[in-house]
C-alpha cells in the first residue's frame, strides 16, 4: 500500500507478505513492513501468537521491540468501539490505543466504510507513528475486512 502527500508524492510505503488469512496458527501470523521514504524501512508491525488475545509488537528498523498492542478478547462490532491497547513491553502501561470507531448500525451494515482512531504519546518518535499507521492498516485488514 502506498501512502501519498497533497501533491501526490509517496512518503509511506506499508509490504505485508503473503500469508493466510483467518487462521489461528502460530505458522500463520501477519506481518507488515514499513518504508519512509520509500525503498527504507522504518519499522515493522509482528503478530505475536496468543491462545485468547490478538497481539502485535511494534519493533523499529532493527527489528527491536518498541511497544505492543493488545486486543480485545472478543472481537465484536455490537454498537461499540473496539479498542485495542498500546502498552510498554512489559504490558504494564497503557500509552495509546488504536480504535475501531462505531459508525451506527446502518452504516456498519451497508457500507464498507470503516473510521479508525489511532491515540499514542505526542513524544513518540515519528517513525514509530507512521509503524503505528501500519500496524491500523494490519489491523483493519486481520479482523474487520470481510472476504467478499
């Protein structure tokens, strides 16, 4: 996926490689690497395996880990946002949230039209908030795209 400026420059460059979709196998975890400018990786956005919890882990161009996401147990879009936490890496501190927005129940139900909030510190580096994009991209695609 390409991310453009106003003047139609690509700045964001978001590779996720091929994987199965909807599986629950540790083999089957997604991926997706982050290029600012294009052709430099920035980041990257690693779906870790959990028995009950969707987790990623934001890790920069070393591939270090920065920051994690944690999932709602239960994934279900009834008439709420759904968010899914930033925390430190020992998950002991919640620094941000990445939202499923709740658009109303007909516009949920007719429309692909999906609305996103992405919360995290204001001193973050800039790197890791353009991963931060990805990783709601990633997040979009995993749990809320339907396979139509």
């Amino acid at each position: 996926m390409k991310i453009l400026d106003n003047l139609g420059q690509e700045v964001i460059n978001l590779y996720r490689p091929l994987r199965c979709a909807g599986c629950c196998c540790p083999c089957c975890l997604q991926e997706m690497e982050v290029k600012a400018p294009p052709g430099e990786p920035i980041g990257y956005v690693v779906q870790t395996w959990d028995l009950c919890l969707p987790k990623f882990t934001i890790q920069n161009d070393k591939k270090e880990p920065v920051l994690k996401i944690i999932g709602p147990c239960c994934i279900c879009n009834c008439c709420n946002d759904i968010d899914f936490k930033v925390t430190n890496l020992d998950e002991s501190e919640t620094v941000g949230k990445i939202s499923k927005q709740w658009t109303g129940l007909a516009r949920e139900a007719f429309t692909d039209a999906t609305n996103f909030g992405i919360q995290f510190p204001m001193d973050l580096d800039v790197k890791i908030k353009a991963v931060m994009l990805g990783a709601c991209f990633l997040i979009d695609y995993v749990f809320f795209e339907r396979n139509e």
